[in-house]
C-alpha cells in the first residue's frame, strides 16, 4: 500500500472501535468462525506484508478468491466462503452491536469541518453556502438550526448585542437613521450643517463639536479668490451666545471689572451701547488687568426702549472662553441662584393630514400575522415618532442654563446653540444678501382678525411694528445700488424679518452679482448717509431677541415634506406660493464685519457680514445661499482669512489666555507624535538646525532671560563679533534697580495697551509689505535709553504682537524663529539688498551617540557600578557642568530653572545644555533631533540673539510676499531699537525650524 493510501486507510479507521472483529481462516487449521471463542482482532493484519505491486502467492489465491477486498492490499486477511455451522446469539449480536455503532457515528458525523454544510452531497456543495437553512434538505435543517443557535449564543458572550437591522437598506431607513444621528449627537455637538460638511469636508472634533476642517476637494486658491472678489461662507454657530439681563448701571458696572480701558473701547463705548453697532473687547478675570487674559470676544447691545432702564447684551465667546468666562460673569454680577428649567410649552401645530393606511399592513382581524415584514417601530417606547435634535444634544434637560441674582436683579443665560450664525466674506456678501432674502410681506386682514398662533399675524397687528419694518425693508433694498461690502462702517447691524428663501430658490446654481439697472434707481443721498453714519438706531431692532417669538419660529417651521407638497399644488411649476404661509416668516439680523486694517496693501480686504438665525432654520438658509454661486469653508480657511487681515486668531495667536494655553499643549502633542512616526532618516534633526523648541513657545523662559540679560547691562550671551553700537548706561541703570531685581516674577502678559503700541509702532517706522512708508500724523516720544526704561519699567514680563513682512524670498513656517541681526548683517544688507541673508552654523547632536550607546546596550542603569553612581562628579570631564559667575566677554549656555520664582543659574559645559542629574540627558526618554527637557538658554543658543516664534506663517496672496504673525520680548525688541540705525530701524532675521537660513523681515505693530 501506498503512503498516501495508508493514510487514508488510517484516517477513515481512526473511529472504529477496537471490539470490532472479522472472521479470518485459521492458517494452523483450526476454523474458527464468527462468534468463536477465539476472535481475531480486525484492526489487525500479518506483519509481513508484501511490497506494492506484489501479487498474493499461489498458495493463497485460494482463501482470497471468496474474501472481502478493498484495493490491492498486499498480505491482507481474507474471508472464508463457507457458512458457519452454528451460532451463539449473544456473542454474534455483542460483536455486531459494535459494528452497528461504529456505522452510525460515521454516518452521523460531518466531515473535516463542523458545519453541518459538510454532509452534504458533493455536487451541492459551495465555497460560500448560503444561512438560509430553508436551502437545505430537509434532515439536515433541524442540525443546522442548532447549529446557529448555538454560534449565537457564543457570540453574545464575548461581543455587544448585534443590530437587527443589518442591511443597509434597514440603516437608511429614515427613522432608523434619525436615532443614530442623536445618538451620536449625546457626545460631539452638531451644527445643523454637519451633515452637509461630513459629505464635504475633513471633520474633526474640537471644543466639544463636530467642525468641518478643510475641504476634501483642492480649493485653496479658489477660497482666496471668493473672498477677493466674490463671497466665501462659514458656519460659526459653534460660538457661543451669553446673554445678559438687567439694568444698564448694573451690568456696565460689572463688565467693568472685566475690561481696561486702555486696550480700547468697552462696552460702555457709545456707539456700541445704542445697539448700532457691534464691539469687541478683550476680557481679563476681575481686576486682575494687564495679566490673567481669558480671550476676545464680541458683544452687542439690544436697541433701548424709551422709558425702560432694563438692557438686554449679548456676548459671543469661543467654546474654549466660554468655560472661563461664565464663572467669572457669575461672580462679578452675584448671579448665584440658578433658574431650573420650566417644562416645555406644547406648540400648537396644524394637525397633518392622516395618511391612509394600506390593507397589506393592517393587522387582520383575527390578530394573526401577516405575511409581508413587520417594520421596525421607531421613536420613544411610548410610541412617540422620534425627533430630530435641534441645539445642544448634551445638556440634559434639567441642566440650569439661566442664573438670577438676588441682589442685583441681573440674569445670565446660556445661549449656546440657540442662535445660528453664518458669516459671509468677501466684498459681494451684500449682494449674495439681497438675492437670499426677500423682507416679509404683510399678512391680510383676515389673518389679522383671526386668532393664531404663529408669532407673525399678532405682530402685523401693530403699525408701529410694521412701520419700523418698512424702514428697514427700505435700507435693505438700498444694498442692490451698494459695490462693496466695504462701504459700510465696521460693526453695522441691520434688523430685518424676512420670508422663507426656500420659497425663491432658483433653478439652478448661479453666481450672485451687481445688478446695474437696479442700481440705478437707488436715491443716492440715503445711501451716502448710510455709508457716513450706518444705519439708524431703531433700524437696529429685530424680534430675534425675544425668547419666545424664536421659539415660535422654530416649533412652526414648515417641513420639507410639507413645502414639496405644496409647490407640486401649484398650477404653473416653479412659480412662487402666493400667498405666503403664515409660518414662513423669520426674524433675522444683519452684522457687518471689517476688513483688513493692517498695512497699505488691499485696505478692507475681507470684509462681510454675519447673519443670525433662530436654530431650526440653518438648512433653510444654506442651500440658498449656496444656489447663489458662494464657496464654503472650514477652520482652515478661518485661519488663512485671519492671517491675510494681518489679525491675531483666537486661540493660536493668545498663548497668554488658559485656552492658548491649552491649544499650545495640545499642538504640541500633536506635531510631535507626528515627528515621531517618521523615521530619524527621514525627518529633520532639529538639534543639528539650533532649534531647541520646534514644537511649542516656552514664553516664559524666553521673558525671564531677556529680562536678564537687559538688567546685566544688554551684553550677555552676544558673541564676540557683534559691535552693534550703543550706550545703554542709563537704561541699565534704571532697569537694575534693587527693588526690580528683587520682585518676583510672575506669568508673561501680551501688550495690549493702545497708547505704549502706538509708541512702538511709531519707533519700528511701520512700513507696508512692499516697502512703502505708512503716514502717520501723530507725535510720540523719541527714542531714547530714558524712554525705552521708561516704557520697560511701565510693562514688565510682556510680550508684542507684531507682524512680521520678508524683504525678500521666503516662505516662514509655524514656529519659526525671529532673531535680532548683527551690525555685520545690516551693513551686509546695505551691500546687497536683495541677497539671501546670513547662515547659522551648523550645530553638533550631542545626545545622538548616547541614543546609540543606549541602544547597544553598553550603558545601562542595571549594569552601572553603584560607586560609580554615588560619585556624581567622577566625570567632570564630559558631562559634569561648573557653576561660574557670567563672563560678558564669552559666550556661556545659560540654563534658566524654569520656576519663576527661582533664581537663574548660568552654567557652563563642553556639552550645552545638557544637565549630569537630568535623566534624560543621561540617555533615558531621548528622541534623535529634539532636544530634552529643561532646556538650555533660548535666547543665546544659536549665533543670533532669538527675539521670540511665530504663532502663524504662509506666502500672503494679498502682499504677494511672505507674511508671519508672531510674538517678540517687549524687553528684547527694546534693546534691538535702540542700537539699530535710524534707517534700518525695526529689521529683524526669520529662520524656520529646520533650515539654517535666515530672512530679513519687518516688524509692524498695530495699534
């Protein structure tokens, strides 16, 4: 027999019994039969079996011409012909019995595999068999139940319960896909755009919502050029509305605490204060200013009523203010008691005209199931169809989103989500506008005669209501004779109520431009009023601030089921409904925002408008402005819209506010993690480039050592070739007092101060980004040491915000590092003015041989003598430092503890910055080209004193050079202007974290 046969033999005999036996003849002549006394075992067979291919001998022909034989098996038993001449019943039924049940286990057990599949026929059999057990024979469907049951049961065990609905058809079901979506909404809040963007856009979750980042398709250039020309749109509902109630004294009194003057107008400021206009302050927590910043934000004042003291304000914060902010707002105003939430008021609603059920799906009477699917039920167990989220899907319904104070009177309420918010850039929003909306028609009079309970009807009834309307429907139209959005004042705010714009939704797409014919009828003496002063005061009104006429409107509005019912009713297709539903009138308001400020270079670029909406009706606005030819963006496109305006962008542009704080840490993990998923070949050596923090801004360390080195005498850390000239004797003296060099110091501030950032900016001679002179008229104080110590001593510990124009080429990148220029490098500039700049030197990794070192495993913790590590200085020669007191004639490592309150230790090593008592720097937690912490001087590390980072970066479209936006030492910038030349005055280096490669740049300060 074969090998491959002797297996098979073997694997189909593998379950018999051994009491199995075979009648075999008796080679010594004795027969013994079948249920014999002495049965020989059937598993058994002679030994000496002959070869394959080897015929029986002659001799045994005989006993195998009667046998049983299956295949040519060499020396196998036969079988006797002859029947037995007698039988003992219960030894022959004993021997059978094991046969029958050797039969039965092979006849009931499938093959290889489990599956009750297996013991089908073989030309029934497929690769992928169907569940259905219905598809089976019928003997084997019982087994194949079984069988499912139980893998169900095991997979219950170990995993979540499976949803019914597997299909995707199920899933897509409408109401099955309504309980996902606020399921889903109970953790990341949801604009009511979200399902739009996630179509569109790269989503990412951020201060708790679910934001649109960027775009999926490549539109970057096509962003800038809607915002240039045409109309770009975003959706801000994210931020967040408090809202303020109470008597004017009261709340200005309070908001007091939280403002300075000094950085500019407040919310007492006049024009803001009559609802005109909207204002934005900086906030600090109660009278802590200049430090302690919680972050910008907008505010707008309701119109004042005559004869009524009691003031409405509105605050719109970003999420990550809001959680600093509303805690302070309750303490400054003693608002403590919190109002719990009252049951919601049941809406009347027109009754929907019942659906007539069909006869497949009514149950029959005598209460047994049809034979169509049963469809799943959806909604609450109560039977209530389930309902789309609308606001914050988060907050619990008892959660309290108003407090009262008992004292003062003043409410604080939460807002957020209630108030949808879209923001239009680009100098032909006001057209996108005027196409969108349409200002509400007047109700006839039998719907005001007749009692109803849409909020519209009730306010027609009023002709004071309605007159106002008129003026402000007449102000809007004067927006088709208007060119630019630029034309209007910043912060202008027009109220306005206005119909359904699904009602007079185009065709198709098309972009929204000025129309010249209607232009021309607009009476042009209003219009230049308007652009002079803005629009009236009373024309500032809406009843978008009355609580219950938003609720109103959003409980009422039409569904897009109901609004395709009642288009396809009309008799010519596409035309209007006439008239319009009752229910189809919003209240909106309409807030300018300013362009761009900064610079010579595209004035009022960026400019726009806001719209703001009850929630409910976001959708309802989208797709209509959208028909209108707008392009949409994310955060991403924020981000590059505030970096074109030359404006400082919340939180990336605020590291002196707990949010920038947490941003920074935040995208610090972030780039980092991503540095590390390179591999050290294929990522840059930020040790070899001089780059000590190419991740994060230690801002406080670079503060605590210019202020160091400014109390030395300004010579410190400045390498033996600079002969930059200058004689800071008196401001040394000034700045070197006892009591300064003895106060402790605290936290970095940013300067914010209108007046000292006037004086600098007029000292850094501010130019545009194409080199031209900026006119500035007013006078400030020259630049001398008595100046500069004074404005020095006024703001200490303080960082400028500053933005910085290249000369020349460049292209700066996040975090990149602006440093002060040498006397070489300026009178090297005068030589060549379109040359390249100066080049670092490239720096030595001293941590990279004892990464390798570590990796070999010569030099381990466990391994290291024990005397060799209670002798901290027995290696003094490599990595031990020596404490010494400062030599300004070289150029030592400066390692500042990074305590405030601690005192700065100057240090000096062959290796900089590397400490023999850190860890780290002994080989433990060490990344190939980063360097460890605490870190070496920052300020004199690399051959150029560094001056501070660069928060934002990227080749400006609208200079059409390089632009960054970043932060300087107040005490360094100082330094640095008063020993530049008058005419290179304000020229600073820029060099990104991984080139060696300096820019030469401008520094312009805004004031």
């Amino acid at each position: 027999m074969s090998g491959a046969k002797d297996r098979m033999r073997h694997k189909k005999m593998r379950n018999q019994p051994s009491s199995v036996t075979y009648s075999s003849p008796d080679w010594s002549g004795s027969q013994k039969r079948n249920g014999g006394d002495t049965p020989h075992s059937g598993r058994s067979f002679d030994s000496s079996s002959h070869m394959r291919g080897g015929g029986p001998s002659p001799s045994d022909r005989y006993h195998q011409q009667g046998g049983w034989m299956r295949g040519r098996q060499a020396g196998a038993q036969a079988y006797a012909q002859d029947l037995p001449k007698c039988l003992t019943a219960s030894s022959f039924a004993k021997a059978r019995a094991a046969e029958v049940n050797a039969m039965l286990k092979a006849v009931n057990k499938t093959t290889g595999s489990c599956h009750v599949f297996g013991a089908l026929p073989k030309h029934m059999r497929r690769r992928a068999m169907s569940h259905n057990t219905k598809r089976l024979p019928c003997r084997l469907r019982e087994g194949a139940l079984k069988m499912l049951e139980k893998s169900q049961q095991s997979a219950q065990k170990g995993k979540k319960e499976l949803s019914k609905n597997k299909s995707r058809k199920a899933r897509r079901r409408h109401g099955n896909l309504l309980l996902e979506f606020n399921r889903r909404q109970r953790k990341n809040k949801w604009l009511e755009t979200h399902i739009w963007h996630a179509k569109r856009f790269h989503m990412v979750k951020r201060w708790g919502y679910c934001l649109g980042d960027r775009p999926t398709q490549k539109c970057y250039r096509a962003c800038y050029r809607a915002m240039s020309s045409h109309c770009l749109l975003q959706d801000l509902s994210y931020y967040c509305c408090i809202e303020l109630q109470g008597p004017e004294d009261l709340l200005l009194r309070s908001l007091s605490r939280l403002t300075s003057k000094e950085t500019g107008p407040t919310f007492a400021a006049s024009l803001c204060l009559s609802g005109r206009r909207e204002g934005s302050v900086m906030l600090y927590r109660p009278d802590q200013y200049p430090s302690q910043a919680l972050g910008p934000v907008l505010f707008l004042w309701r119109p004042c009523t005559k004869g009524s003291a009691h003031r409405q304000l509105w605050i719109w914060a970003h999420p990550t203010v809001k959680q600093d902010l509303l805690p302070e707002l309750k303490a400054v105003c003693q608002c403590s008691e919190a109002v719990v939430p009252s049951a919601t008021a049941a809406v009347p609603v027109p009754a929907p005209v019942p659906t007539p059920v069909p006869e497949s799906t009514q149950p029959s009477p005598t209460g047994q199931p049809t034979s169509r699917k049963r469809k799943r039920t959806d909604g609450n167990p109560d039977g209530q169809p389930a309902k789309k989220i609308v606001g914050d899907g988060t907050r619990s319904p008892t959660t309290p989103v108003s407090w009262r104070s008992p004292v003062s009177g003043i409410v604080i309420s939460d807002l957020s989500m209630e108030i949808v918010r879209y923001r239009l850039i680009g100098p032909l929003s006001h057209t996108v506008l005027s196409e969108t909306l349409e200002p509400a028609t007047d109700c006839d009079a039998e719907s005001k005669s007749k009692s109803c309970a849409f909020w519209w009807p009730e306010h027609c009834k009023n002709q004071d209501n309605m007159s106002l309307h008129q003026q402000q429907s007449d102000i809007f139209q004067l927006f088709k004779g208007v060119y630019s959005t630029a034309e209007f004042p910043a912060g202008t705010v027009l109220g306005l109520t206005v119909d359904d714009p699904r009602l007079t939704l185009p065709r198709k797409k098309d972009k929204a431009l000025p129309n010249l014919q209607k232009a021309e009828g607009v009476d042009e003496d209003r219009l230049r009023d308007i652009s002079l002063r803005g629009v009236p005061e009373q024309c500032s009104h809406s009843a978008l601030w009355e609580q219950s006429v938003r609720d109103n409107v959003t409980d009422n509005k039409i569904s897009e089921q109901e609004l395709n019912r009642m288009k396809s009713q009309l008799l010519v297709p596409g035309s209007r409904l006439s008239p319009v539903p009752l229910q189809g009138r919003i209240p909106v308001l309409l807030v300018h925002q300013p362009g761009k400020q900064q610079g010579q270079e595209m004035a009022s670029w960026g400019t726009g408008w806001d719209l703001l909406l009850p929630k409910g009706w976001g959708m309802a606005f989208w797709i209509p402005l959208l028909y209108r030819g707008v392009r949409t963006g994310g955060l991403q496109v924020g981000l590059k819209h505030s970096q074109n305006k030359g404006v400082a962008h919340f939180p990336h542009d605020y590291p002196d506010c707990p949010a920038g704080a947490r941003f920074q840490q935040e995208q610090e993990m972030d780039l980092l993690e991503k540095f590390k998923r390179r591999p050290p070949s294929k990522r840059a050596n930020y040790i070899k480039h001089g780059c000590l923090a190419p991740f994060r801004c230690p801002w406080q360390q670079l503060v605590e050592e210019w202020e160091e080195i400014v109390r030395e005498g300004g010579d410190a850390g400045k390498s033996p070739e600079d002969t930059v000239t200058g004689q800071p004797t008196q401001l040394t003296e000034m700045l070197s007092h006892p009591a300064n060099s003895s106060a402790p110091r605290g936290s970095f501030a940013v300067l914010r101060n209108r007046k000292a950032l006037k004086q600098l900016s007029a000292w850094c001679r501010p130019t545009s980004s194409k080199g031209q002179r900026a006119q500035r008229g007013s006078q400030t104080a020259a630049l001398c040491p008595a100046s500069v110590a004074s404005l020095q001593t006024a703001h200490p510990s303080c960082l400028v915000w500053v933005r910085l124009s290249l000369l020349t080429k460049g292209h700066p990148v996040l975090h990149a590092m602006v440093c002060v220029p040498t006397a070489d490098d300026l009178q090297q500039l005068l030589k060549d003015p379109h040359g390249s700049g100066p080049q670092e030197p490239q720096h030595k990794d001293h941590f990279k041989s004892r990464i390798k070192r570590r990796k070999k495993g010569h030099k381990t913790p466990s391994s290291a003598p024990k005397n060799e590590s209670s002798d901290p200085n027995k290696e003094q020669g490599s990595d031990s430092t020596q404490s010494l007191p400062m030599d300004q004639g070289s150029s030592p490592t400066r390692c500042l503890s990074p305590e405030p309150s601690s005192t700065p230790i100057l240090t000096v090593s062959k290796e900089p910055g590397i400490d023999p008592t850190n860890s780290a720097s002994s080989g433990e937690n060490l990344t190939i080209g980063l360097w460890p912490k605490p870190l070496p001087s920052v300020t004199s590390h690399c051959s150029r004193l560094t001056l501070g980072w660069i928060t934002q970066g990227d080749f400006s479209l609208t200079a059409g050079c390089g632009e960054a936006l970043g932060l300087v030492s107040l005490a360094g910038l100082l330094q640095m202007l008063l020993k530049q030349p008058a005419e290179q005055r304000g020229l600073v280096l820029l060099r990104n974290p991984a080139s060696l490669q300096y820019r030469f740049a401008k520094i312009n300060i805004e004031a």
